[in-house]
C-alpha cells in the first residue's frame, strides 16, 4: 500500500516542494528528529557571524540566554511574550550545536522585511457607511511601518488634536518622524479625515475618518527592517490592547516564506494578537507579475499573509473611476496558495492600484525617488496654488488598510465581534461578480499581464463595507474560527480539494457554507487553477521527483529584491 507525504526543502535559496512514496517496506525505518535551525545557515562559512531571533520552550530566563552569550551572540532584544530573543553577531558554526539544547525551540536568521482615497472608498461603499454615521470613532488601529507624520488629515475635525495617539520607534533609528513616507500614506488611507482638502474640488478621505491610531514605528529610510523589530512591535500593539481600544492591526509589510506558518516568527506573532482579540490585517504581496518558478505569479503570498488566521489583502486596479463593475485585479498582486502549508490566500481583495492618501514631507524618501507620483495641487484647485499634501502608491500595501478601515467601521457598530467573526463577515459581504479573465498592458513597459479571476487571486471578493454593515447573518456556527483552509492536490487524480480545519465558521453551515463565502463560480470555474499543472506541476527536479513549485533558481535575496521593486511602482492605469 502506498501513501504519499508532502514535504519541503530549500535549494539555492528556492522554496520546492516534493511529493515522495512512502512504501510500507520504508515505515520500520527510524523517524529523524525534527530540525530545530532554519535550512538558510547550512550553506555559510561556519566562521561567519549573523543576526539570529531564538524561541525557547518555556519562559525567558538568564540561563537560556546565557547559552547564546556563551556562544558568542550579544544581545539585541527580547520578546516575553513570544518567548522570543534576538542576538546579533552569532557564529554560524554554534548555531546546530544550540539546535541540540532541549531549551530551544528553533532557530532562524534575524531577516529583513519590506514594505510589501479618492477611488478607493468609493468602490468598497465606505461612503454609505459614513452616511450612517460609522466612521470608526473610539476603535484603534495599529499600524506597523515607517512612521506616522503629523498630517492635518490626521487631526480632530478641528484640527486641534493629533487621533496619532501614541508613537513609538522600533527601527533602531533615532526620532519619530516618518522619512520614508510608507506608513503616512498607509495610515491616511486607514483614517484620513480630510481636513485639508473638504474645500476643493477633491475630497480625500480615508476609509474610518475618525479612528484613532497607534503608531509603531518599525521600518527606516529605505523601507526595510529587522525581523525582530516587527515582533517587538506586535508585542506592543498587544500590551497597548486596552488601554488605547486596540482593535485592528495593519501590517502592510512582507518577506517570502521560508518556513511552516506554525514555525514562522511572524506567524506565530500575529497568531498571539489574534488571540488577543485583536483583527490583524496583512498584505499579500507583489509578486503576481513573477513568473521566475513558471507558476505564473501563483504560490508568492508573503509572510505573515500566510497564516490562516490574518486577513490576507490582495490588490484590485479601480481604473481610476468610482464605479465598481469596471474594477479587476492589479496583475501585481500576489496569489496563492501560500507555499509550504497551501492555505487559500488572499482572502479578500481592495483596491490598491494608484491609491491617493497622504504625503508626509516633501524631503520623504518616496517623494525624492519618485516625484511623479506626488499629486498636483491642480487636482484640488483650479489655480494649482498650494503645497500639495498628497501622493499616489501602488500595491497590495494599500489594499490592507483600506480594508483595516472597513474592520474599523465594522467594529465601531459592532463592538463584540471577535476577530474571526470580522474576517467571516467581510468575506461572506464580499462580492464575486468578476469576469473569468482580464488583461492589462503596463503603461511603462508596454508588457501585457493576463490575470484569472480565481480562487488563488480573489479570494472571498471584493469588499464591501454597507453590505457587511448590514449583514445579520450570524447564525450558532459563528462563534468558531474563520481559519483560511488548505488546498490539497491528488496528484494521480489531478482533482483539487478544499480542506476545513475543525470548528470553522464555514463547512456546512448553510449560512457561512463555502458556497457564499467563496461562490461556485470562483472555486471551480475552469481556470489555470484547475485546468493544468502550473500550481501542481509536473516538471522534474534535481532528485527525479515531481516538482510542484517550479525549478527556477533565483534566490531568496532575489525574490525580496523583487518584491521592494514591485511594492511602489506605478502601477497599471
């Protein structure tokens, strides 16, 4: 009898994964122990020293850091509540020897991550729910990035009171001022009240113009930052849960995914401020242009978009008008399923194509290295006269916190659903009315992009912010999880299923059953998903095995490289 297991490895940098047979001759042979270190530190110089974040079993003490002081790694911050530590300076040649101790619980290197609304709020109906008065007054959302400058638009309708209500820099660079310009514009697309142009011609506003944000200040200059930095600042948004109202964190911020999300530092981080209660909006990524591995852009969700808790937001082209019927994904955004665990992402999609919110200076780094995407004071007034506040991105990083804005709205008229029952509602509300296909030609290069409107790439849908106001549709079920589920593929059938972890809002539950959270349309309709190999490929790899993700060869550096280039683009018009 003959079974068959998934499993994963990493060559030249490469996520692959491998399908083997298992014979019932080979079920005698030993099991091997767990690895316990990241497959990243097997190929350096045994002499060289890198940056490494530790989770231990059990509590932080003394004589668990110890063993890495010992071993030559200095200290750079802990984490107790993720029983987490960073260390700088660690030689590479200690790290399998630590991997040993039964105090540790894994190693890996301390990586970078990256950066990963005059159109957009109208797409998503936010401005129906401001007409009822929902404009996120007294919810807090937390926003991981580069900073939150002190903008007009983010006053009091006053103008006399900052709703920054508090800030704090985790970069390791000195001040709070936003130098990059990322967060600002993120943070004007969440809650941008639009004190500076309500007399124009143009009224910017963002989705929840009356929430109030917690600033955690984690990316410098050039839009990148310590993994641990990160972990530091979920830490905060949970310890600040109460006392600032804490309901929504957005982490428009991403690497590729090295490892399981049941391992991944960043997974097992927002699991915690999921836990907590608190709805943890994250990009999906900027991938879906990449077809390096022949996948066609699928499979490049990044980390933490890959655990099944979050709310992963990939990004839709509004064509730059007010209606919806016209709006398609940007070719962009990354699509799944996550690698390694194969978890049905994104789960939403928002718009996030050429989105105008706010500038934090004119010496920022965006403006200086891209000056076009500032808007002209003409947009807003016939004379053009005037400093303008704004500026126009592009990607799947404006898309979280347009829908972090929506969670907000939803939380403000419902302050007792829990952090599942948000994501359940704002997928079920989604809409699914989009063409199979759709093409785009990149105004800058001239390529052209054909997207499908699948599974992989839209998830649940478009969001719709009345309609999941409106919705009453919470049933017995709804006090289960809302775990995105996986994918599974039978490689001798070829047939493609969804598997429901246990105790989950949808699965047979009429009112959330798969059906409406995902539409029979977007699930089998008969796309590349479903119609050929490119996710479940049948190319062969180095060890004669079947070769699900692609052969290509292109680093891990590459790919994140990769993904800071797509991140702020321009976009497709």
């Amino acid at each position: 009898m003959t079974t068959s297991k998934l499993f994963t490895t990493i060559r030249h940098g490469m996520l692959v994964l491998f399908t083997f047979l298992l014979t019932a001759g080979l079920a005698t042979s030993q099991p091997q122990a767990p690895r316990k270190h990241s497959i990243d530190f097997d190929n350096l110089p045994k002499n060289q020293k890198v940056d490494v974040i530790v989770r231990f079993k059990g509590s932080l003490d003394s004589n668990k850091l110890n063993l890495l002081r010992q071993r030559g790694g200095s200290d750079k911050r802990q984490i107790g509540r993720f029983r987490t530590a960073a260390f700088r300076s660690l030689p590479v040649a200690a790290v399998e020897a630590l991997a040993k101790n039964p105090n540790i619980e894994y190693i890996i290197p301390d990586r970078k991550v990256r950066m990963s609304l005059d159109y957009a709020t109208t797409g998503i109906a936010a401005d129906l729910a401001w007409n009822s008065n929902w404009n996120g007054a007294g919810v807090g959302v937390a926003v991981i990035d580069s900073g939150i400058a002190d903008h007009e638009d983010l006053r009091n309708t006053a103008g006399t009171a900052s709703r920054v209500v508090y800030h704090e820099n985790f970069s390791g660079s000195g001040g709070l001022a936003d130098i990059h310009g990322h967060g600002t514009h993120v943070a004007g697309i969440i809650g941008a009240n639009g004190n500076t142009s309500k007399n124009s011609k143009k009224w910017v506003r963002g989705v929840a113009p009356a929430v109030n944000l917690i600033d955690l200040h984690v990316l410098g200059i050039d839009g990148t930052t310590d993994e641990s930095a990160i972990l530091a600042a979920i830490d905060r948004a949970i310890e600040l849960k109460s006392t600032y109202n804490i309901r929504v964190l957005n982490m428009s911020v991403g690497r590729p995914i090295f490892e399981s999300y049941s391992i991944d530092p960043l997974c097992v981080a927002v699991k915690e401020a999921w836990d907590a209660g608190i709805v943890v909006v994250v990009a999906a990524g900027n991938l879906g242009r990449d077809n390096s591995f022949g996948n066609q852009g699928y499979a490049t969700i990044t980390s933490p978009g890959n655990s099944p808790y979050v709310i992963t937001v990939g990004a839709l082209n509004t064509k730059s008008t007010t209606t919806r019927s016209d709006d398609v994904i940007a070719t962009y955004s990354s699509k799944g399923p996550s690698a390694i665990d194969h978890f049905l992402k994104p789960d939403v999609v928002a718009p996030g194509n050429r989105i105008l919110s706010l500038k934090a200076s004119d010496t920022m780094t965006l403006a200086t290295e891209f000056p076009g995407n500032i808007v002209p004071q003409t947009e807003f007034n016939d004379n053009g006269n005037g400093n303008s506040k704004y500026f126009r991105l592009s990607g799947t990083s404006m898309a979280t916190p347009v829908v972090s804005g929506a969670a907000a709205l939803l939380l403000q008229k419902f302050p007792t659903l829990t952090p599942d029952q948000v994501k359940a509602r704002l997928m079920k509300t989604s809409r699914k009315d989009f063409a199979p296909t759709m093409s785009v030609t990149d105004p800058v290069t001239g390529q052209t992009f054909t997207s499908n409107h699948d599974i992989f790439t839209v998830g649940a849908g478009y969001i719709d912010v009345n309609a999941a106001l409106n919705d009453t549709g919470l049933s017995s079920a709804s006090s289960g999880s809302a775990l995105s589920p996986q994918v599974v593929s039978n490689s001798i059938t070829g047939e493609t299923s969804i598997v429901m972890g246990t105790n989950v809002i949808w699965g047979t539950n009429v009112i959330w059953g798969t059906n409406v959270i995902w539409g029979t349309n977007v699930i089998w309709g008969t796309n590349v998903i479903w119609g050929t190999n490119v996710i479940w490929g049948t190319s062969s790899g180095a060890s004669g095995y079947n070769v699900i993700w692609g052969t290509s060869a292109e680093s891990a550096s590459n790919l994140t490289s990769a993904m800071s280039n797509r991140f702020i683009g321009g976009g497709e018009n």
